[in-house]
C-alpha cells in the first residue's frame, strides 16, 4: 500500500483558501457513483505490460467501498481502458509518440477487448447492478472516451468517489475532467495506486488543491453510513 504522506504547505493552503480541510460534508448516495478506474488484468497481472504492484493492494479498499456504495443506494461504474483501430486514428499522438516500440505493441493488445489484459481482475466484487465501461483515452469523461457522462446525467448523479489505477494518469484525469463538468469529487487515498508513492502523493496534493476531497477507505464509508442512517426528513 502506498505511503500517503501530505505536505503540511498542501494542508495549510487547503485551509487558507476555503477555510476547512474537505470541500463536502456529506455525501448524498443516492446522487453519487464509485468510479473504479481500469483495474484490469492488464494492470494488474504480474508480468503484463502496464502492471502496477499496489494496484493489487487496493483491491479490498475498493470492494469494501463498493459494497457501502451499493448499500446506500449508489452507483458502482467499472471503466476498462480500451484500444482498437478507431483510437489508433483519433489519439495518434499518443501511439506515435508516447507508446512506441514493442511496450506500445504489447499494450495494444493487451488493452484491446476480448484479450486477458482487458478483462477485470477477478479479485473484484462487481454487482449484479453495476456498470461496466470501455474508455478510448485516459479520462472517462474527455469526449470521444466513453459514454461516462450520460450514464450519470441520466441517473442524476452529481458525485463521483474515484478509486483505481494509475493515480497520477487515468485517475487524475478523469477527476480533474469531472470536477471541471461540475461534479463534486472525493479521490481515496487508499484506494488509488500508482508506480511510485512519489507519483501517487504528488497526484493527491494537486487534487485536494483545487479538483476534489481526498479522504481514506474507512472515511468514504463512514460518510456513506452516516448519509444511509440520516432519519428522512
């Protein structure tokens, strides 16, 4: 599991700027979706070409926030990162310049659907009523990446607790795309992973300054009870 470490500067802007250490309170279930972000064989298989070692690790944080999701009447959304011929075309840049050689070739295929890499791991509890999606780029929500949006806009949700990997890449972006779309975000500390604490700290300090709350597990369900076990008013 990575070592979550925040800076004390991070925190003390936090505060300075609105003057409390979370943007959101309280959640209200009913209007929020678990985003767990590509936690797809893989990533997550040794030896495969984007593996991420914590990403194993999170596994129970993120079952254990699904089941409070879906306890509370929420959503839980699979993403599954995606390649095939169109996104060859429409995202060149990445494939030209960014995913070369024989590592681009191999995350081709293993990122294209029906191949073991695309599948999600097994350690996943997914839910009669969950959702699972295909994603063409890093962020679920950039146009031309997947039907994300509407799935939520239709379902009137307004909240997204995001989990997954990688932290500092699909994670990120699809935080900062969601919060830029006005949805309110919650990024789980413990429930993210990266290649590097590093990586994984340096995204969680840039989410809590300006795109989202990042809080732990044991606090997302904590939050999740509360709002369940409000009297109804």
């Amino acid at each position: 599991m990575h070592k979550v470490a925040i800076p004390d500067w991070a925190l003390e802007r936090v505060m300075t700027r609105r003057g409390k250490p979370y943007a959101f309170d309280q959640l209200d279930p009913k209007r929020t979706a678990m985003i767990v972000v590509d936690l797809q064989n893989g990533f997550m298989a040794p030896g495969q070409p984007a593996e991420v070692p914590v990403a194993r690790e999170i596994v129970d944080n993120v079952n254990t926030i699904a089941a409070a999701v879906r306890a509370a009447g929420g959503l839980v959304v699979f993403t599954k990162h995606t390649f095939d011929a169109e996104t060859a075309i429409g995202w060149s840049v990445w494939r030209d310049h960014f995913a070369t050689g024989d590592w681009g070739n191999r995350m081709e295929e293993a990122f294209t659907s029906g191949h073991y890499g695309h599948q999600l791991w097994s350690g996943l509890e997914v839910g009669p009523d969950d959702i699972a999606i295909q994603k063409y780029r890093f962020s679920a929500l950039v146009p031309g990446s997947s039907n994300l949006d509407a799935i939520l806009r239709r379902r009137g949700i307004d909240t997204i607790i995001v989990t997954g990997t990688v932290t500092n890449v699909c994670c990120e972006s699809t935080t900062r795309d969601a919060m830029m779309m006005n949805y309110k975000c919650v990024m789980v500390s413990d429930a993210n992973a990266a290649l590097t604490d590093e990586e994984h700290n340096a995204t969680l300090v840039s989410m809590m300054a300006r795109f989202s709350d990042v809080r732990s597990t044991a606090e997302v369900v904590a939050l999740l009870g509360q709002a369940r076990n409000e009297p109804a008013v």
